[in-house]
C-alpha cells in the first residue's frame, strides 16, 4: 500500500503488527518559470457557485459583499504565502481568480485572517471573540504591504464551517495575566489562517478608505494624479495627456468625498489640503461638495507649536472672486442646525464673516457678499443653544451692529435676556461692548448702487469695500438698545444692593420638623447665640449631622456639628457658628455693587440720575432691613423637649 500527501494533512497512524512501514519525507520545489498542468475546481464546487452568484451580483446590480474571503485548505507560512506555493484546492481556486483579475473584473490578494479572544484561561466556555482582521497582504505579483490591515465581518466568507473551526485548533499565541481574585484568571488568545480575499474593482478605493492606512494610500495617489496635472499644464502638454491625468485624480476624488469627515479625524490637515486640489483642478463641483461638507464644520487645527493653519482661506477667497458672491450663496449658506456642533466652530463661523466684511470687493457684488453674511450672522443668533454661543456673543453683536441688522439685534438681545434669569452673567458682555470700536458699514456698503450711475468711470467700477468702510453710525456703546439693555441689567442688580448684609448670628434653619432638628432651629434662628450643647442619642445624632450637611450655604459649611463620640454612651453634640456666612454675603454684596457702579457709569447722566432716585451709593438706615423680631422659647420649654428627646 502506498499513499503520498503533504506534510499539513491531518492523518493517523496506528501501530503496525505485521510488515514495515517506511516513511520518506522530502521538499517538492517547483521553479517558477516551469510549465506546470493547471488544476481546475469541479464545476459542482459549491465554492465555485458562491463565486459565479457574487460576479454576477457584482456586474449587473453594482450590490452585495463589497469583498469576498476564501479561507485556504492548506497551512502556511506568513513568510512562506504566495500565490506561486498554494497548494491543491487552494492552486485551482487561485488560479481561477486570477484569471478574472487578469481580465481586470477583481482585485484578488492572499490575506492571513487573525481572530482575537479573551476570557478566563480555566473557562473554556467563557472565550468571545473580540475582533477579526485581515493582515499580511500579498498580491499576485508577491508584493506585500501594498494594502493594509483591515477587519472581517463573518457574511464575507465563503466557507464559513472553515472559519467556526479555527477557535478548535491550537492557538497561534496565548497570553495569560494570571489569577486575578474575583477576576479569575484573564488571557488572550490568537488565531491565524490564510486566506484569499477579493473584490470587484470598482470597489477597490471603498475598500482602502475603510481605514487611516488605505486612505493615506489613496490620498497619496491622489495628490501624485494632481502634481503631475501641473506639471503637465506647465509643460504645455498635449491636450489628451492632460485630460487624461484629469480624469483620474477626478474619478480619485468622487471616491474620496464620502470619507471626508472620517478623513478629518485622522489627518485635518490632509482635509484641508483637498480643496486646494480641487481648486487646482478646477472643478468648482468638488470645491461645492468640499464646503457644503466642511467649511463650517471646520475647528482650526494646531501643529505642534500651536500655529493655525490658514492657508486654504487664500483658496476660498479665489474660488469665491471666480464664481461670485452671488453663485456661491447657496454653496456657503449656513446649513440649519450648524451651532450644535461645537464652539469651536463657532468661533470659526465669527471669524471668516469678519474676514468677507474686509475682503476687497467690486461694488457689483457687495450686496450679495452682505446678504451672505447676514444670513450666516442670522443662522448663528437663532440657535436655540444660546448656552453654546453665550462666550461668543459680542463678537455676534458686533457683527449685526456692523451689518445694520438692527431687527435681527434686538430679536438676538431680547432672546439673551430670556434665557439668563440671572442677568448679572450679562455684565461681561456689555463691558466687552461697551470697548468695542465697531461702526455700521456705509449705505453704499449695502447697496453697492454707485455702479447704477451711467456716467460712473471704469475706475470707480473696480473701486473696492475698503473705500466704503467708513463710518457712517455711532458707535456701540452709543446705541439705543445698548443703553437699554445695560439699564435692564443694573436695575435688576439694585434689588441684590438694596440692603447690606448685617452682622448677626442668625442662621437658615434646617428643612426637616422633627422633634430633635426642632432643638436645632431654635438655635440657628437665634441671633444672639453662636454656639450650642445637648445631650442625645446615637440615631438622632446622625439625623442631625445629616441635616446640618444638607443646609450648607454656598457650598461652604458654616455650622459646625461635633459629637464627643462615645460608642454606647449619650452623644454631647456641639453646634457652633461661624462668621463664613456673613462673609460670603458680604463680598457678594461688594462685587455686586462695584459692578452696579460700572453698570452706571456706562449710562448718560440722565438715567444716571434717574437709578439714584431709587438707590444712594450708600443705602441709609430708613433703606435698611428691619431686623425680624426673634422670640425666644422659654427654658422651661426647651428644657422639656430635650427631656423628651433622650426619654424618647
């Protein structure tokens, strides 16, 4: 009897009884330039229906897997795997995908799949898999690293029994971190095989874009279609080569417009520089498709010094001088719900406006630049997130202020007020407007009509915005509803000036009525008394204790509640006052009424006047609080309710 197979074949050999048994092991080495008889894969293979259904799949309706895995028959080694070393079944399925990528219908690799698990290395049934990946790509040439690694979802495989008997073999690697306690004992282990992966290709950039290595490896190419278009626009080359080179950094382009905002969490600059490519290109779509996307999605990212990279905006501005303020409108319009994304962005929107209002501009197109702006100005103030863009407010004001969007204004400071019950957080903002030097644009900076004059001159027709920016309106802290709105705010902040806080030992009582807190609220209510001794138990103690944290003021303890402790014995409790709660009164009055005085010396005399009608810098004795008249109980009475206390 004679049988031959290779050396990864599961087989067993049982003990001879009779004869001799002679094994001879040896090294088959096929030359690769010589002529071998290509095996094919049986028409019945049901690997082979799977392939013939997902091509077809592929041509006709453009769905299904966007890859294919074939996890091989054979074992090998990473240092080994070839398409040229495959063995058997492996060779002919090889074989037969090769030829589809020859006819340029797939793109065909050999993979080695790598599943991860954990669990407890003395439970068996608790191992789950945590990942799958594909790694270690070779291509038909033998070429590797050319695609990186990438995971693998379980519909991708064709032979999925091969890929549920991997975890039964032994594992590539195992990691145990040993006894744990209530942990047990984790470990990892890892399991390799080889596998050929494919994939029709028209999916071949979705498929490297799935991840940071294969969208460097697109963006590269990307970048090398564009250089090399300017090269050959500088050489004057010839027509079809340039369109040629044209057409493939496009086609490379529409790949990578949907991956745009996961390309930014990985390289933000590598964003950025995509619209000057585009821009290169000329292919004002693209540049469309770029702002739409992320313009204003934008944060500035920093190098490592922390310098701002800026160098887009000079593409942006002669993008917008070629197509026009007016074309660009619908391109740039704020989209809704744009303030929910960060301040950052935010902060971003502020200071592009701020650059189009002093961006030279043609009169033609300075109405349509301004209708621009206010819209953006406009789509910021509505957010109903006004917590988000509080800190950014007087840079919005400025901005309608400077716009002449005095309807939108007063909207925007009437929802500030709405939305701030307290409005003492409104007196940064009004000391940020009051130094603000900005001034309303000119009328002819809204209406751009010098250039309806018939007789107007070819240079006045390129005069641009910086000549019009003269003032032609008072200055902030000059306006109307700028003095109304620092009224508002001071007149609300006299009602917390009206009465200094007094020297007294009276305290804020707790919240509960039961008899033993009851002992304690006639202490905290008596003004005259700073400290406080009686006699309880355990239980009540720590029902006091509770209650005394519970009345803390201004996240400041000032009661103090001390026990002597005394396991199994009565607790002596000692509550004693402290002047914290006067002083924390104190310096908020003080900060309030300097801020008060500010608030004032904004305003013209006349309301000056007309706020110290009804409030003196110094309130007087008549303008002082009356102190609350404070009764006392009898001795008899306390004395009776702490004996009912203990006995109870």
């Amino acid at each position: 009897h004679v049988t031959a197979f290779y050396c990864d074949c599961e087989h067993e050999v049982e003990e001879v009884t009779s004869g001799y048994r002679l094994c001879l092991v040896y090294n088959l080495v096929r030359e690769k330039d010589s002529i071998h008889r290509p095996i094919s894969v049986p028409s019945k293979s049901k690997v082979l229906q799977q392939i013939e259904y997902n091509l077809r799949v592929w041509e006709e309706y453009g769905s299904g897997s966007e890859k294919l895995v074939y996890l091989l028959d054979h074992q090998y080694t990473e240092a080994g795997m070839s398409f040229d070393d495959l063995k058997g079944q492996d060779l002919a399925i090889a074989e037969l995908l090769k030829s589809l990528h020859k006819e340029k219908k797939i793109d065909v690799y050999l993979a080695v799949i790598e599943i991860t698990q954990s669990g407890d290395e003395y439970d068996e049934g608790e191992w789950e898999t945590q990942e799958t990946n594909l790694m270690h790509w070779v291509d038909t040439k033998g070429k590797r690293g050319k695609v990186s690694d990438m995971g693998l979802e379980e519909d991708d495989i064709l032979n999925i029994e091969a890929y549920n008997e991997m975890v039964e073999n032994e594992p590539f690697r195992f990691e145990s971190h040993g006894p744990t306690g209530n942990e047990g004992s984790p470990a990892e282990r890892w399991f390799r095989e080889a596998a050929i992966v494919f994939w029709p290709k028209s999916s071949k950039y979705n498929i490297l874009m799935s991840n940071y290595s294969g969208m460097t490896t697109v963006l590269k190419k990307f970048t090398k279609r564009v250089t090399q278009y300017e090269q050959l626009v500088k050489l004057k080359a010839p027509t079809g080569e340039i369109q040629k080179v044209h057409t493939q950094a496009i086609q490379i382009a529409h790949i990578i417009m949907p991956y745009i905002k996961r390309m930014y969490g990985y390289d933000p600059h590598a964003v950025w520089s995509l619209f000057k490519s585009f821009f290169t290109l000329k292919n004002w779509g693209l540049c469309d498709q770029w702002i739409i996307a992320f313009f204003w999605f934008r944060n500035e990212p920093h190098d490592k010094s922390g310098r701002k990279y800026k160098e887009v905006d000079d593409e942006i501005d002669c993008y917008i001088a070629f197509k026009g303020w007016s074309e660009v409108y619908n391109t740039f319009v704020l989209p809704t719900g744009y303030i929910g994304v960060n301040r950052e962005c935010v902060v971003n929107a502020i200071r592009v406006i701020k650059h189009w209002i002093e961006i030279d501009t043609p009169l033609e197109s300075v109405s349509a630049k301004l209708r621009l702006c206010r819209d953006v100005i406009e789509n910021l103030a509505n957010n109903s997130n006004s917590n988000l863009i509080l800190s950014s407010s007087s840079s919005i004001i400025e901005l309608m202020h400077t716009l002449q969007m005095n309807d939108s204004l007063h909207k925007y400071i009437n929802q500030l007020v709405q939305s701030n019950k307290d409005l003492r957080a409104l007196v940064p903002l009004t000391k940020e407007l009051f130094k603000s030097t900005a001034v309303p644009l000119s009328q002819n900076n809204n209406s751009g009509t010098n250039n309806n004059n018939n007789s107007s001159t070819q240079s006045s027709n390129e005069a641009t915005q910086s000549e019009q920016n003269k003032s032609t309106g008072p200055l902030i802290r000059e306006t109307g509803w700028f003095i109304d709105l620092v009224k508002k705010i001071a007149t609300f902040m006299r009602t917390f000036i009206q009465n200094k806080p007094q020297k007294t030992w009276a305290r804020k009582p707790t919240s509960c009525d039961c008899v033993e807190c009851e002992l304690v609220n006639i202490f905290m209510k008596d003004p005259n008394e700073s400290t406080f001794n009686y006699t309880t138990n355990r239980t009540s103690w720590n029902h006091i204790e509770k209650q005394i944290l519970l009345n803390i003021h201004s996240g400041k303890r000032d009661v103090h509640a001390r026990s002597n402790g005394k396991k199994g014995a009565l607790h002596v409790i000692t509550l004693t006052k402290t002047v914290l709660h006067t002083a924390l009164q104190t310096k908020k009055y003080e900060e309030d009424f300097q801020q008060f005085n500010q608030l004032k010396a904004m305003l013209p005399p006349t309301i000056q006047e007309e706020l110290n009608e009804s409030h003196d810098d110094e309130p007087t004795s008549a303008q002082k609080p009356s102190q609350t008249q404070y009764t006392k109980p009898s001795a008899d009475y306390i004395v009776g309710l702490t004996f009912f206390c203990l006995t109870r």
